[in-house]
C-alpha cells in the first residue's frame, strides 16, 4: 500500500537525540483519533495540543468518500486526542493536508496550491491564522524548475524554515521516488537537487522528516530492505545535504510486515501511520528510549624514572553503546595509554550513538638526581659497551668486559678516588620485540638491570658503600626504520647496547 499525495513539512520546536537507541509503548494513538476509515499525516501544534491529520475513504469528507480531507483533534489530558472535527475552510473536494506549522502556530503549510482549473496545482502552500481559530487563503510556495507528475509527492521544511526536502519522480531519479532538497534564501527557493543514491534507490523514497537540528533524516522506503510494503529508516548527515551515512531500519517495534510511513516526534513522543493490524492505516504512537549517558573517567601512573617513558594512562567508560572509539591527543587510538612519558593527556570518546565524552590526565616523573661534580685530575674515566643480541637485556658483573669495567672502578677507590658517578646509557633498535610489548619497554629493561646489578655489586663493598653512584642517563629507540629483515644483524644490532661512562 502507498499513500497518496504525503508527507510532513514540519516546523515545531522539538529535541531529541539524532541516534535511536529503542522504542516502547507501542500502541494507536489514544482517542477518538482513529476510525474505520483511513487515518495518517499526524502533524501537531507547537505544544502539541492540537493534532493535524488526514482521512481517508471517509464519505464525510468535502469530496466524497474518495476524497482526502484535513481533520483536527484537541489533546483532552494524558495524550488522550478526542473533538475530532474537518478544518472546514481549507478542505476542497480535492485533496487536502497539512504538512506543517510554524513555531509561533500563526501559519499553517497545507499540500498543494489550492490553484489550477481542473485540479489543484501540486506543490506547497502557506495559510497565516485569523482571528482565534479562522484560517486566511492559501498562498503558493514558489519553487522553480518544480514539476511534479503523478499522484505520489511529500514535503518536509526544516525547523528554522530554510531547509525544504520534496519527495517525488523527479529531474535524475534514482527510482520511483526519490528525495531532493532545496535552500532558502534571501531570493527564495532554490531548484530542488537529488539528495542522493546513499538514500535514494530504484524503489521509492517518500514521507521525509528532520530532525530539529536538522542532522537525522527520517523516511520511509521499500528500497533498503526491511520487514514489509514499507519501512521507516533514519541516516545521519555529514557535512553536505548529499552526504548521508547507510541508513538504518527503525526496528520491528515500529515497522511491521505491512506498511509504515509518515513519521513524526512531538517531545519524546513518535507518531506514525501503519496498516498493520487492518486494511487500512491508523496513527500509531510509541516513545523513545535514550541511550545511556556515556561518562568517561581516567587514571594515571607516573614515570618511574626522570624522562622515562614506562607512565601509563588507564580509562573508565560507564554507559554509551559500543563499539567506542578512542582518540588520544597524542595521536593514539586505543583505549588505554602505555609507555608514555611525563606529559597531559586527553582522550575524546565517541559512542556508537554519536555521544562524546572527554577526559584528560597528568604523569609525572621523578626530579633528576643531581650530583655534586667531583674533579679528579690523577684518574681516567671509564667506559664500557656492550651490543645485545635480539631482545636480550642482562649481563653479569662476573663475567668479561664487564667484570673489567668493575674492577677498574673499584680498583679505583682503593687506590684513594673518593666518589665515582657510573652514566648508563641504554638503547633498542626499532626491530620490534614479540616479548616485552614495545622496544620502549626493552630499552628501559635493559637500563634498569644494569643499574640494579652495580648497586648490587659495589653495596656489597663495605669499604664502597656510599662511594659509587649509578644513575640511567637515557633509555632510548634508535636506528633505522625497521622493513622487515631482522635477519639483517648487522644493520641493528649498533642500536642494541647498553654503555656505561664513569666521571
């Protein structure tokens, strides 16, 4: 089943979240809204207190049975709509609907122009209110290059009026029906432009619908798929009025096997049109369900040692809707920060529902450990180099150069040197290590095990307690980039070293 003429200019002041996350409540509008005939189009009032729809196959109607006519009803208290009557003085024995009213309710969009000999014009017309509850004469709404042929055309005009989506088979259509857009400004209307095949398709895109901060489309369409005749989707914009992300299916709790249109929100509440449970349509309500806010917290550890690079930086997410992506000022873009040195650090996560949350967190480092220098004109100062193989990290003080490099130092002090300051300088090549996560951390490693074997070593020396002082000097990455020849020992191995320099 497709509906004649369609759907919605909508100007009310509404607010809600771009993204769906669910529905509840499902059921027809409550009130007298609904009737044997056929029931769609629901447009309201700024404070939504008074419902605009359509009837159809009702032999009431101006034009007969056939006709399509404008109804009312007025919300009597708990959404319950009742005191249906026909706004008889823009009702015709054509067809008639209204698709939309201002924010201020002081101007009423009605379908079509109310002109032509033997049929009203197709197009959109505006009508300004008299007096308390009269309409004034329709106005025509000039679009250029606007032709529409065939029964099967809608409007929508965004909430700050400038913004108007026709839905009809138009100039390069896609399908039977396609969207297209056109601008407002201080000339008028612009010729309206196809929005797109991301929306439209070979089938029929009709019943278009914005959100108020004009960034959700909303549609109905038997060209993406779906439960039934016709399916309601959403899709987000992007920075152009053709740039739309893939569209998504409202759900079963809104679209059934039959078919689902003209939908519209007042507040949080959702109106639609379905045939689902009968031949003919019903206006149908449901309320949205939110996401959960997302709330986005995180904690730090320091550096270990002055410019070290083994800080880290750990998120808490609560609520939002996954997947989440994460972005680090830094450039990263995983969900927690290791190897990180002294800095601040802010991390942006969006959620798959288009909440952000922003967090952002200090590491520290130790102060540097300062020396008093020492000159010593009758001792050389030492040095020592070891290169490492693959991801090895440790030495023995007992055992070659370095065992020379000891006994050097402490032969040193016994001949009468009063205090001796051991440099360590420790690198990793940009091989990357399959055992300790990052060559950030291996260079560290390969530091910190020097260190902690000469403090070792010469604390064991009664005679040198307080004598030898081990400071890490750098722990760096270094050589060149790495393109996959590990084979190649000789080309990094210069970049695996631990040294140590005495002064």
């Amino acid at each position: 089943m497709k509906y004649f003429l369609v759907l919605l200019v909508s100007i009310v002041s509404l607010s809600v979240n771009a993204q769906i996350w669910d529905f509840d409540g499902v059921n027809k509008i409550n009130g007298a809204v609904n009737s044997e005939a056929e029931e769609s189009m629901p447009v309201f009032s700024p404070d939504s207190s008074i419902l605009f729809f359509i009837r159809l196959f009702d032999e009431k109607n101006k034009g007969g049975k056939y006709d399509q006519d404008i109804w009312m009803s007025t919300r009597q208290g708990d959404g319950f709509y009742d005191q249906c009557k026909q706004l008889s003085s823009l009702n015709s024995k054509y067809n008639n609907a209204v698709v939309g009213i201002s924010k201020d309710g002081n101007s009423l969009y009605l379908l079509n122009t109310y002109e032509g000999k033997k049929d009203l014009e197709k197009g959109i017309a505006v009508s300004k209110k008299k007096g308390s509850s009269g309409w004034g004469t329709p106005e025509e709404i000039v679009v250029p290059t606007l032709d529409i042929e065939g029964d099967f055309y809608g409007f929508h005009i965004s909430q700050d009026e400038k913004v108007m989506l026709i839905s009809y088979n138009g100039p390069n259509t896609f399908g039977e029906e396609d969207i297209y857009y056109s601008l407002k400004s201080e000339s008028g209307w612009s010729a309206p432009l196809n929005i797109g095949n991301v929306i439209n398709t070979s089938g029929f895109e009709m019943s278009p619908f914005l959100s108020p901060n004009m960034d959700t489309l909303f549609f109905a369409s038997n060209g993406h798929g779906g439960l039934g005749d016709a399916d309601i989707f959403y899709s987000v914009r992007g920075n152009s009025w053709t740039d739309w992300s893939a569209p998504v299916n409202l759900g079963p709790k809104i679209n059934s096997p039959k078919f689902d249109a003209c939908f519209s929100y007042s507040g949080n509440t959702v109106y639609w049109a379905s045939n689902r449970d009968a031949e003919l349509s019903d206006v149908w309500t449901a309320y949205f369900i939110y996401p959960p806010p997302l709330v986005v917290s995180c904690s730090s550890m320091n550096a270990s040692f002055y410019q070290g690079t083994d800080g880290r930086v750990d998120v808490t997410v609560e609520g939002g809707a996954q997947p989440l992506k994460f972005t680090w000022s830094n450039g990263m873009t995983s969900e927690d920060l290791v190897g990180v040195g002294k800095g601040s650090y802010t991390v942006i996560v969006n959620d798959s529902y288009r909440q952000e949350a922003i967090a952002t967190c200090e590491v520290d480092e130790p102060a540097p450990v300062e020396f008093n220098p020492v000159t010593v004109s009758t001792y050389k100062n030492l040095e020592f180099m070891h290169y490492f193989d693959y991801n090895k990290n440790k030495l023995s003080v007992g055992r070659g150069d370095l065992k020379k490099f000891v006994k050097e130092v402490e032969q040193q002090l016994k001949e009468g040197r009063e205090r001796i300051t051991i440099n360590i300088y420790s690198s990793a090549s940009q091989v990357p290590t399959k055992t300790y996560e990052t060559n950030e951390k291996l260079t560290q490693i390969r530091a910190e095990n020097m260190k902690y074997d000469l403090q070792t070593y010469f604390e064991g020396k009664k005679d040198m307690i307080g004598k030898v002082n081990i400071v890490i000097v750098s722990a760096i990455v270094d050589g060149p980039a790495y393109e996959k020849d590990a084979e190649d020992r000789g080309k990094y191995k210069p970049y695996q070293f631990v040294g140590l320099k005495t002064e």
